[in-house]
C-alpha cells in the first residue's frame, strides 16, 4: 500500500487542544447546574470525561488505520446501514423529539453518527462512478440515499440535515457534478426545507423572528392575499408567544458583549447562571466569549480555520480520488457544524440547536466529530 507519509502534527496537536479546551469550557459553563441538577457538579464532565476518551481511541483507530483499506462497499454501506436503523429505532424509541436512543445511562444521537458514515459513503461511491458522475441513473442512486439519510434526519434534527447535505454539495461540485443538477438540487431543496420548516412552528418562529423580529411582514397585503384565513399567522405566534424564539440570542448577545478583550476569568460567566438556556451545549460559545473575551473566542475560530486549512491543503494535494473526498467530506462536516454554531450565537443566522464541536457538551457529536477527525487523519498519514 506504499510508505507512510509524516503525520500532521499540527492537526493532531489543534484537535488535541480544543478537545482540551472544550472539557475546560464544559466544566465551567455546566458545574452550576451539574450541581443542583445531580448533585455533584462534576456529574456532566465525567460524563463527557468518559466519551472523550471513546473518541480519542476511535479517532487513534482511524488515523492509524490506512484509509486505502476503507475502499470498500463493506466500509461504504455497512456503517451507513447501521446509521439507518438506529435512525428507524430512535424514531419509536423516542416518539417526541426522534432524537435519543437511550440504553440505561448511555444517550446516542443516531444523527450524528451520520457524518463519519455518509463521509465514507459518498467517497467510496464517487470514486467508484467517477467517470459516470454525469449520468442521471449513476447520479440517482447516490442522491436518493442521500435523501433517505437526510430525509429521516430532518425529522428531529434540521441543524444536523443541513450538514450532511452541504457536506454531499461541497463532495460532489469536486468530484465534476454539472451545474444543472445543482440547480435542481437546490429548487428541491428549498421546497424540502420550507416543508420541514413549516412542520415545526417553532423553527417557523426562529426564521420570522431573525428576520422580522416584530413580525411586521404578517400584516402586509401579500401575506393576507396568501394567507387568507389567518392560519399561517396564528401558527407562528401560537410558537412564538410560548417559546420566545428570540430570548437565547438575546442572552447570548449580552453574555458575548459583556467579555469584552479578554473577559470575566475563567469560571466567572454570570449568563450561564440560569439566563443563558443550555449555556454548555449549544451556546457554550457564549460563555467562552463571556469568561475568555474576544481573544478567547478568537482563538476557538482560530482552530477550527486551521482545521479548515489543513483539510483542503490535503484534499489539493492527495493523489487519489477516495482520499480526496474523504478529507474535504470530513473538513467541510467539522468547520461547516462550527461556522453554524458561531454564527447563531453571535446572531448571524436563525437559532438552530447545534453543538459547536468538540467544544459543547455531547458524546454523540464528540464521537462523531473525532471520528471524521481521525479520517481527515488517515488520508494525512497514508496518502503519498
């Protein structure tokens, strides 16, 4: 299979120390409420202790396992398949929200073991039709696979589905896909998301209430010409009036800009005593911003735009196809996740509950993560 190319130091050693970073963070943005909630405000970290050393051996696997090898179907559709089931289990096993598959004290997010699994996936498929991507039959099959991954995703879990289908985009526009496919991929996928949008009113609340935070478009003559009877009206304030779509943001945007340069200190947030909703997952961001200041926040960007760097210098530079796609698919799930979180956060996009990864608190995105880690990993190592 050829020599081993020198490992990326720099990856492992970025990866290492936002693992690092995160655990801190997590420490300090969930320990209040660790404590009132279990008694022990070392409760949530130890728990997030014992998936970060499951990720760690995973992403090891990974990185010293040659990539060339996962070249195969049994490696293409197998974990894919397994993601699928879980994604069919989780469904009945958690009827609310579709989300949690639940095993005594263990908590697995099927979604999210969808990254790794659709990154291996679309590499092995694409380097296997790569002259044939064009075809509409070949081009067929791919996509409605990536539609019934997506498709179940998108259920509990739009953030998540979002991914996983710019992750497929950013994979194919490489691999040569025609842009008139782009263009019909993205009609249906504006139809697809304003149906999944419209299903839960809550995420209709968080899109009015980014862009029309006094909902002033619900009075115009064209939202009553279409909306005649008023229901589309009543569905979004119903949400809005119980949930208050803007309040997280609005506590995010304090907690950031309370930080200032270097911040409070560490462990010194006053946001995540109970202002700030879910302060150490989806909005740990804040809290970093809040104790470490702009530097601090600057430099969890920092990390994942070395990520990024890393990523498409090696997905230039490798020598073959499955390599290649490997590294961008595994790049573009990590920064793209980040780049969402971030934004969110600092109120550059409607609220979405996605983890910031490897920084918020989450087993089933850490695994995940790491896992794609461990791939980008693999290529960096083995390629040449």
């Amino acid at each position: 299979m050829g020599q081993r190319t020198r490992n990326d130091w720099l990856l492992l050693a970025v990866t290492g120390a936002m693992l690092a970073f995160g655990l801190v963070m997590m420490f300090s943005a969930s320990s209040v409420r660790s404590e009132e909630k279990y008694d022990s405000s070392w409760f949530l970290l130890s728990r997030q202790l014992i998936w970060a050393v499951i990720a760690a051996a995973v992403l090891m696997y990974f990185k010293l396992k040659d990539y060339r090898l996962m070249k195969s179907a049994a490696w293409a559709f197998v974990p894919l398949g397994v993601t699928l089931i879980l994604l069919v289990v989780v469904w009945f096993a958690d009827p609310r929200t579709h989300r949690w598959l639940r095993l005594g004290p263990i908590s697995l997010q099927p979604s999210e073991l969808a990254k790794p699994a659709l990154i291996l996936f679309l590499a092995y498929c694409l380097t296997l039709r790569q002259r044939s991507i064009n075809d509409f039959r070949v081009l067929a099959q791919t996509t409605l696979v990536l539609a019934l991954v997506a498709g179940m995703v998108v259920a509990a879990d739009l953030g998540t589905a979002v991914v996983l289908v710019v992750t497929a985009v950013v994979v194919f526009y490489v691999a040569g896909l025609k842009k008139r496919y782009f263009a019909a991929a993205l009609a249906i996928g504006v139809l697809c998301g304003a149906f999944a949008i419209y299903q839960k009113p809550y995420r209709i609340a968080r899109i009015f209430g980014f862009f029309d935070p006094n909902y002033t478009l619900l009075e115009t003559r064209l939202v009553k010409w279409l909306d005649p009877e008023g229901k589309f009206k009543a569905r979004i304030e119903a949400s809005a009036g119980a949930r208050d779509p803007d309040y997280q943001v609005r506590q995010s945007k304090i907690a950031v800009g309370s930080g200032g340069l270097a911040g409070r200190g560490p462990m010194n947030s006053r946001q995540k005593l109970y202002y700030l909703p879910e302060p150490h997952t989806d909005f740990i961001y804040a809290v970093v911003a809040e104790e470490l200041g702009f530097l601090g926040a600057s430099l969890v960007l920092l990390g994942f735009l070395t990520i990024l760097w890393r990523g498409l210098r090696l997905s230039w530079g490798v020598n073959d196809d499955f390599g290649r796609y490997v590294a961008l698919g595994a790049t573009t799930a990590v920064v793209f996740q980040a780049l969402i979180n971030m934004s969110v956060v600092l109120d550059l996009m409607p609220t979405k509950g996605i983890p910031l990864p490897m920084i918020s608190q989450g087993g089933s995105s850490l695994l995940s993560t790491l896992s794609s880690l461990g791939l980008l990993l693999s290529v960096s190592e083995h390629s040449g």
